[in-house]
C-alpha cells in the first residue's frame, strides 16, 4: 500500500457495479483506504480483473457476482457480503429517449435495478451495520433526479426516488450510527453514450464532465470518519450544473 493514513482498514465495502465506472474507481480507492471490498458485478471476467487490480496495488478485494434486476440474487448478494461497514449502492442504467418510446419492460427494468435493489440491499444489510455500531451507506443517486433533462423522465425519477430513501434511512437508522447519503453525478465519462456526456458537459459552470475517479472521491469521503457529521445529504457532484 502506497497511501499512510488508511482511515478503512478493517471495514468492509460491498460495491455494486464495481465492475466498471464510478462502481469500479470507487471499489479502488475503497481499497486503498484500507478496506476489504467486495466487488460486484454480473461480469465474472471484468469482476476478476477489478479484484485483480486492487490486489496488485497491495489491497484486498474479492468478487460476488449478482443480477440486481432478480430479488433472490439480491438477498442472495446480501447474505453473501454477511455484515459490511459500508455499502455503495451504485449498480445501475440510465435510459435517454422520447417517453412515448420506453416500453413496459425496461421501465420495469430501471426501477428494479436501480430502485428496489438497493432498497432490498439497506434492508438486509443497515439492521446489521446497526447492531455492529454503526456504519455508512452511500447511494449512487443522479442530477437527473432534480432537473429535468428531457428524455429522462423514468431514470430521473428512479434517482430522485434514491435521494428521497436516501433521507428516509437518514432518520431511521443514524440513530443507530448509520448515515446514509447520498452522492449526485453530473455527466461523468464511463460505458454510456460519450456525445450525450460531452454534451451535458458543456451546460455546466466547469464546462466539462467528470471522470470517474472524481465522483469515487466524494463517495469515499462519505465512506470515512471524516464524513462523520454528515447524514441524510445527496451532494451534488456535478459541475454546478443544478446550482445555477
Ligand atoms: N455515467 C454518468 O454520466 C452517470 C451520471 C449520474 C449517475 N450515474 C449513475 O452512476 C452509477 C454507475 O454508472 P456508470 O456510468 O459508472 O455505469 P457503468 O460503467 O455502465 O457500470 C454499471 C455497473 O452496474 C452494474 N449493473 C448494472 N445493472 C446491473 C444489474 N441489473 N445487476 C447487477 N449489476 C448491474 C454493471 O455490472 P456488469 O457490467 O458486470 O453487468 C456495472 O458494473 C449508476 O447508478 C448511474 O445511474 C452515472
């Protein structure tokens, strides 16, 4: 381990979608934080090469793979992790088009993957971090879901979702030392779509999107006891893009 203040060590981080993206940026600095992380993911062989790349930089990792659009996969992912000190609920797909053109089934699909999954996940694994002493959850929410771009009416509503349990969680379980957040990207170079990003990147005040690694900052910050005193928050994280 190159990093000498390791504020994690001895935690463990269950990382949804940690198979690319901000999922797998945050599963690395996680990692370099100290902690055990479990990677997750559908894709075994991108899955692998994640643990790889964490175990290489000194620090330790192991993937689950699970379909978060399948309820049994979920508690079976939850039963899996065991009793994790941080959760980051990040797996998740956006969906950009005219809404007479989203069908029934990946309208389902949006909500299953990136609303009752985690929902499923906090109620397995929150009562658990709560009997432990406490812990941190941070969700992986949207700007989507509190401006409205066209097009992204189902998604923005599956993320405003997010940030409204986010508050929910906040009061029912940081009485028992659980704080739950939230984290809100702008437009963040990843798989989807690289235009539609550049794009939005352009309408915000820095005029650009944001890698990856930008957004695992702020998820691991509210990971450690520096964030100590924040609870109930969905930070934006998005160039200013719904400050202005
Ligand atoms: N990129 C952006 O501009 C942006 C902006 C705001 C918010 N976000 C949010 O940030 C999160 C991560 O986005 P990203 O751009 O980093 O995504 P990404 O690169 O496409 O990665 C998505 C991750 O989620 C996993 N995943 C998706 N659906 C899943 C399912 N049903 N079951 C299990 N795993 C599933 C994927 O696993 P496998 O590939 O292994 O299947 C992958 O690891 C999402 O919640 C997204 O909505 C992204």
């Amino acid at each position: 381990m190159t990093t000498t203040h390791q504020s994690l060590q001895g935690r463990t981080a269950l990382v949804t979608g940690a198979t690319s993206g901000i999922g797998r940026a945050a599963a690395n600095q996680l990692a370099r934080e100290g902690a055990e992380v479990i990677v997750h993911g559908r894709d075994p062989q991108r899955g692998e090469d994640v643990v790889a790349e964490i175990v290489q930089a000194g620090g330790q990792a192991h993937f689950v793979a699970a379909d978060l659009s399948d309820p049994t996969d979920v508690r079976r992912l939850a039963d899996e992790a065991g009793a994790v000190d941080v959760l980051v609920n990040n797996a998740g797909f956006s969906w950009f088009g005219p809404t007479a053109d989203l069908d029934v089934a990946t309208y389902d699909a949006l909500f299953d993957s990136n609303v009752r999954a985690p929902y499923f996940l906090v109620a397995a694994l929150a009562p658990r971090m709560a009997a432990n002493g406490g812990g941190s959850i941070i969700n992986v929410a949207s700007m989507a879901g509190s401006v409205g771009l066209a097009g992204a009416a189902a998604y923005g509503g599956t993320k405003a979702t997010l940030a409204a349990m986010t508050r929910s969680w906040a009061a029912e379980f940081s009485p028992r030392g659980v704080r739950v957040n939230a984290v809100a990207p702008g437009p963040v170079y990843t798989a989807a779509d690289p235009e539609r990003i550049e794009a939005l990147g352009a309408t915000t005040p820095l005029g650009r999107a944001a890698q990856a690694e930008e957004i695992a900052q702020v998820i691991t910050f509210l990971a450690t006891p520096a964030a100590g005193y924040i609870t109930g928050a969905t930070i934006a994280a998005d160039g200013g893009r719904t400050a202005v």
